[in-house]
C-alpha cells in the first residue's frame, strides 16, 4: 500500500496495519547535518486500537525495547496534528525496535518517523515536504529522518522559514555497511556539546571537497575513492574521546576496507566494504575484543524502500 495517496483513510480501516520505519547511519565522514542513508534494521509501529473521539492523540501501549521518559513516536504525532491543523481519533499502538538507542543508528528519527506516518493513516496523506518539516522540527535536524522517511541515501536542504527538502542519491548495490556498536550508549545532546563552535576555513573546504567527491564516488561507483572522501575535519576528531576505539578503526589498514567513519553522533562506526564482507566484520569484532570493549557487530544492506505500511489483520476497534 503506497503512503503517498492523496485520499483520506478510514480509521477503521487500518487498524492491524504495520508500520515499518528503517534505521539509518548519517553524516558519514564529512557530510555533517547533510547525508544519511537507511539501513536494514527496523522500528515497528502496530496499530492496535482506533478511537473515533476525536482526540488526536497516539498512546504507546507496550515498546519493546522498553523506552523511559518522552516518547518519540507520540510526540511526532501531536506535532504532526499541530502542524496540520487536523483533528483525528486517539489511537494505540505497540512497538517493536531493532535499532539500537543512543547507538547512532537512527532510532530517534525511526520512532519520530513512525509517529508522523500513523498521524497520515488514520487523517489522511502528508505533503513529503511537510513530513520532512515535522520531522525535523522534532528531532533539531533532518539527516536522520529524509532516509528513514524515503530509503536510500539523501542529502538535505533546510531554509530559514521555508519546509526542507531532500536530495535523493543512487546507493551501489554491491555495498555493505560493517557497523560495530560498543555496549555505551551516547546521546546526541552530549556528542553535540562536544562539538568546536567554530572551525578553520580550511578545515570547513576540507569537509566539503570530500563530501561533493563522496557523493559522486557513489554515483559512479568509483569504490577507490571512497576512503580519502569519507574523511572528516569537522566532528570525528572532537567526539573521539566519547567513542571507544574511534581512532583505531579510522585509522583501520585492511584491502577489504574502502572507508570508515563515525556513525551520527556515535559510539557506532561503520566500516564500508563490498567484496569479503565476513572478513571485515571478523577484523572489526577482533578489534574491539582485544581492546575488551564489548560492541555488536552488524553487516548492514541499504534499505531503498523508506518507511511502508504493512497490512494485516484487524486487532481490534472501538467506537
């Protein structure tokens, strides 16, 4: 079922209904605030429960992993509602994530993400610029949420007082990401504030060579040029300290290795790789198991689809 119709749904009629949102990696290197791209991991949002009370509101019945404190997915919802200036039913959901928190991975914008699109189902289609917007209003930056709205790799424009937009890139299909996660979560608030307020000209010509020869490595599939375009002046070197192993895996010499970076804000890194893939993975965990720092090793394929609905059965609907 496509989400970008222009008709309004019944509530009653999506009750059952899945939503699939993909986790992403963003920046990578030097694309700072500006590129992201989604990944296979995946938050699930379940509609369980339609009300037709005119409510408008999104209650988060169970979340697997279980989430302490303010919950994305409803307070997407009630921006979306602000935004749009519609009122709708109260609705209940169940979450399942296997994106990891705090990891870098994108399970804010997921969730943020879900919120928007169970809004969209039960009052109608959103504008992509309008989603884009509530989403970034939500989580301070649009990086993270143009892939996990729209799959694949995206670049994003944001304009004083206009809705930002994003740029949709070509991914190689051969291309894998080694992402290896340490047991250390990192919140985004903390790997900002270890940010310079300003940097060296230099350095700010630095990031953007490389992000433009990034961008255009990908397009051409010109997998040689992929490492020296993943480098980064901007954020890596100040967010070291907060990552265990940063430099070591930058710094990572291995033929199957065609670039590294921090993933977001951290403490993930990814590793690109395109031919042995099980040898990449094996070196990165052996990396961190010398070192006795405990992290999740994961080879991730690009997800090209972005956030979808998935029908199912109905659970239940109350009136």
């Amino acid at each position: 079922m496509s989400l970008n119709t222009t008709e309004t749904v019944r509530a009653d009629a999506v009750v059952g209904e899945e939503i699939v949102v993909p986790g992403s990696v963003a920046n990578l290197g030097g694309g700072f605030d500006t590129l992201g791209v989604a990944v296979e991991l995946y938050l699930r949002a379940r509609i369980v429960d339609v009300r037709d009370d005119g409510g408008t509101k999104l209650v988060v019945a169970r979340s697997t992993p279980p989430v302490s404190g303010s919950n994305a997915v409803e307070r997407a919802f009630g921006i979306a509602a602000r935004r749009a200036g519609r009122r709708g039913p109260s609705v209940t959901i169940e979450v399942t994530s296997e994106i990891p928190m705090a990891a870098g991975l994108g399970s804010s914008a997921a969730a943020t993400v879900a919120g928007l699109r169970v809004f969209e189902r039960v009052t109608g289609a959103l504008e992509e610029s309008e989603l884009l917007g509530a989403a970034t209003q939500a989580e301070g930056h649009a990086d993270n949420a143009a892939p996990a709205l729209f799959g694949g790799l995206n670049s994003v424009i944001e304009i004083e007082g206009a809705l930002p937009y994003a740029l949709r890139w070509s991914w190689p299909q051969d291309l894998r990401l080694v992402v290896a996660t340490p047991v250390v979560g990192l919140a985004t608030a903390k790997a900002r504030a270890a940010l310079p307020r300003e940097v060296p000209r230099a350095d700010a010509i630095f990031n953007m060579q490389r992000v433009l020869a990034l961008v255009h490595a990908l397009q051409l599939g010109q997998h040689d040029r992929l490492r020296e375009a993943v480098k980064d002046r901007l954020h890596q070197s100040a967010r070291s300290s907060l990552v265990p192993l940063l430099r070591e895996a930058l710094a990572l010499e291995d033929p199957d290795v065609l670039g590294a970076f921090l993933s977001g804000a951290g403490p993930s890194v990814a590793l690109l790789a395109r031919a042995d893939v099980t040898h990449v993975a094996a070196r990165l965990s052996s990396m961190y198991e010398r070192a006795g720092v405990e992290a999740t090793v994961r080879t991730l394929g690009v997800d090209d689809q972005g956030s979808r609905v998935l029908e199912s059965g109905a659970v239940r609907r109350t009136v």
